[in-house]
C-alpha cells in the first residue's frame, strides 16, 4: 500500500510542477485568465497531494510500530526506497519553480499597483491607505 501511495503521490506533485510551469510561461506572456482557469485544478491536485502524504506518513508510521526493533532503512524494499528519493527530489524541484513563479507574481503585483497608485492617487490615514479626496481623481487632457 505504501509503494501506491508513493507512486500516486509523485503523479500529483509532477502535475503540480507542470501546472505551475504553465502558470510562469502564461504570467510572462500576460494570459492571466488562463492561470484563473487552472487555480481550482491546482488546489484540487494540492489536496490531493497532502491527503496522499497523510496516507504515507500512516503507512510508515504503522511500519515502524509493528517492528519497532528495526530501523526505517531496513522496512522499506527497493522501491520504496526510489520512490521516496524521487518525492524528494520533485519537492526540491517544486520548491525552485515556486520561487520563480513567486517573483514573477510580485513583480506583476508591483507593477499594477504602481499603475494603480498614478491612476488613483491615495494618501495615508492611520496605516490605512485611502483614495484622495480630490473630487476629480482622473485629469483628461486633450
């Protein structure tokens, strides 16, 4: 059972990567509903990834209450063995392409808000940012 849930799991985390990678390629070229499109896909595929996690966590867990002379090394086969490496190497992977996806989202964000802000100038009351009260807040020239 635990090789099962190894295996599901990387499928999960593979499409994590794949669907945050698409989400780079469609941010640099400003497909931004298309990432709206996949949000729920990706929290759908994250829950699935944490469920499958739990499901391996129990599955060790139960591993090591039942021989609890051995060391973990020694219960799991080779394959097992492969296969958690290979969740490891994909979480590091995944991490990496978070980063890049993360810098890329709050460059967008800067850039919009610093639009924003020439648009619709506001000012500071308190730590609350608010428009300006300025009756005329858009000035057209001709």
């Amino acid at each position: 059972m635990l090789s099962h849930h190894l295996q599901s799991a990387l499928r999960d985390l593979r499409d994590i990567i794949k669907i945050t990678e698409s989400d780079i390629a469609d941010i640099r070229e400003a497909k931004h509903d298309s990432q709206f499109d996949r949000l729920s896909l990706k929290d759908e595929k994250i829950k699935s990834f944490e469920s499958k996690k739990a499901m391996i966590d129990h599955e060790i867990s139960s591993l090591m209450t039942r021989n609890p002379d051995k060391e973990l090394p020694e219960l799991l086969n080779e394959q097992q063995h492969q296969a958690l490496s290979e969740l490891k190497a994909e979480l590091s992977t995944l991490r990496e392409v978070n980063k890049h996806y993360a810098r890329l989202v709050l460059s967008v964000s800067n850039l919009y808000n610093s639009f924003l802000e020439r648009l619709v100038p506001t000012e500071m009351q308190g730590y609350n940012k608010v428009a300006s009260k300025n009756p005329s807040i858009l000035e057209v020239r001709v």
